[in-house]
C-alpha cells in the first residue's frame, strides 16, 4: 500500500503526494518542532521538507521507509538553518489547556517536565537531534544513523552522552 502511493506520487499523480503529506506531516512537524523550539521555524521547515521531496521523489531509491527519508530531509533542513544563524533559537512553549483533578499532582509533573525538557534544550544539536529521534520519537540507532549520516556507533555515543549530561543537570546518577 505504501508503496504503491509512492510509486504513483513519483508519477505525478497529486492525490497520492497529499496522502502522503497527511500521513508524514504530524511526524516531520513534530521533530522539526522539537529540534528547533520556534513553531513558526519548525512549520517552514516542515513545508520545505514535502516541497524538496516531491521535487525529488525520484532521488527515493525505497531502500529505507519513506517517514526515514523525509525525516532526513527535514534534519538536513534544520543543520541548515542551524549553520545559518549560528544557533539554534528557542521559543516558549504556550502551556497547554487541561482539566485537572489534583492542580497540585498537575504542578508539580509540569515542572519535571519543564526540568527535562529545559535540560533536553542545552544540550548541543548534534546531541539533542539523535536523543529526541531516539527517545522521542522512538526510533532505532541504525535508521538514525541513516537520518543524521551517522555511524550507529557515533549515534550510540552521542545518545549515552546526551543521556548523562542530562541526568547530570536534573541531578540524576550519570
């Protein structure tokens, strides 16, 4: 199935290139989003991501799932952006709307929330990117490798290092 909706979007056929931006578009956005901090970066980021890979469906050889593929387009983007500016920018987090039973039980899972994800935040790109695709997003070292032109072993070494500093920060055992 997949692979049929590619094979006709490589074809031209623009229904299947707007399913396949429906079913990727919540994954791309959401790691741009995480590894950029700016919603308004991380939606630029992820219409560039469908614009280069449908100009370049032909470049897609399906050796590696196609999410993996667009995900590497949009972690491209980002170091581009990131080489650009000379920084990663980091935005608020509007806090979201919840009903709550225990304000307090709420409060309080907020801020170790808040405590990881601002230790998650200083870390460098070249770590934050293969722990949050790792952690976050659940995927294995070899397609991060692939993802981020890594070697599975540098991938490793930088998930362990990004996991003790931030076990560092948070107070936790390194």
């Amino acid at each position: 199935m997949a692979e049929d909706l590619v094979s006709r979007a490589r074809a031209g056929d623009a229904g299947s290139r707007t399913r396949l931006a429906d079913r990727h578009y919540g994954a791309v956005h959401a790691l741009a989003r995480k590894l950029l901090q700016d919603p308004e970066a991380a939606r630029d980021v992820t219409q560039e991501t469908f614009l280069r890979a449908f100009a370049r469906m032909d470049q897609y050889s399906g050796e590696r799932p196609f999410s993996s593929w667009l995900l590497k387009i949009a972690t491209n983007l980002v170091r581009d952006l990131h080489r650009r500016k000379g920084r990663w920018e980091t935005a608020e987090e509007d806090p979201a709307d919840e009903e709550a039973e225990r304000p307090e039980a709420i409060l309080q899972k907020g801020e170790e929330i808040g405590r990881v994800q601002a230790a998650l935040d200083a870390l460098a790109p070249e770590v934050r990117a293969p722990l949050v695709l790792h952690l976050q997003e659940g995927m294995p070292v070899r397609e991060i490798a692939w993802v981020l032109d890594l070697t599975e072993n540098a991938v490793r070494m930088k998930i362990y290092r990004g996991l003790r500093k931030v076990r560092a920060t948070l107070g936790g055992i390194s």
